[in-house]
C-alpha cells in the first residue's frame, strides 16, 4: 500500500467562524492552530497547506486564566543594543489592536518557515463583531461546547 500526499491542487479549503467573547486564548489559539494547519483532515500532509481559513470575531473579548492579563509578559527586540521591550496582555487588549493577542499566540504554535508565514495569511482576525467575509460563507464553529474548560463566564 502506498503513502497518500496531498497535493495543493486537491485539498477542498473551508472557511470557518470563530468567536472569541468569552474564550480562553490559550485553548483558543491550539485550536486554530490545528484547524490552520489541516490536522483534523485525514489528507493531513506535514508540507502542504491543508487547513481551512480562519475568521476569528470579537478579539478583544477574549480572556485569560489566573493572572495572565497582568503578569504574562511579550518581549520583543528592536534590533538595537539593549532594545528588549516588553507589554503585557492587558496593553495589548485595552489598546489599538486587541487582535494582536490571539494573533501571537497562533503564530507561536505554528513551525517557523515559509509554510507558517502562508499559513498566517489563510487567520483572519477581528476586533468587533463584523467581517467582510460573508460572500465565503463561512460555517461557524461553536468551541465553547467542545470543552468545558474552554470559555470563562
């Protein structure tokens, strides 16, 4: 019997709704990470961008567990001599781009190359509760019941 490997031309991409009000970010981003990547299809090929496209709607409604909000730090570097700056979840929410959050925590669970940088394109996320996306008609993905554990109230 020989290995199946998808190719590009034969992978049926779907587009999928995520919202966000109320979700932990955590399990949120390992979900669509999972969904971006095309690991639940079963012609899941490690080089080829079988996943779906993403829409994530109500960003800035996301939430943490424990005191993550606060104390959780991102670094980043200005390529400069001592450069490092940091932020913490809270700025980043409360700020211009609350959709940053979601957005670095799905890239950090994505290989780094090429495929995750294409694959980062396929995430589309939104701060409110609109998109422009509706002529995809997007199926929307309910991940509250999936687990218990994946929304605060």
């Amino acid at each position: 019997m020989k290995t199946y490997v998808a190719k590009p031309d034969e992978v049926d991409k779907k587009w999928v709704v995520i919202d966000a009000d109320g979700l932990v970010v955590g399990r949120l981003a390992t979900l669509i990470a999972v969904r971006l990547k095309g690991k639940h299809k079963a012609i899941y090929t490690p080089h080829v961008d079988c996943g779906d496209n993403v829409i994530v709607v109500n960003a800035e409604k996301a939430v943490f567990t424990g005191k993550k909000r606060e104390d959780k730090v991102y670094y980043r570097h200005t390529g400069y001599p001592g450069g490092i700056k940091t932020t913490t979840p809270k700025r980043i929410l409360e700020g211009r781009f609350p959709e940053r959050v979601i957005e670095l925590a799905v890239e950090r669970m994505l290989r780094r190359g090429p495929l995750q940088r294409k694959l980062m394109r396929n995430l589309k996320i939104y701060k409110g509760a609109e998109h422009p996306h509706a002529a995809q008609t997007p199926t929307t993905l309910d991940i509250a019941k999936l687990n218990r554990k994946n929304s605060r109230a």
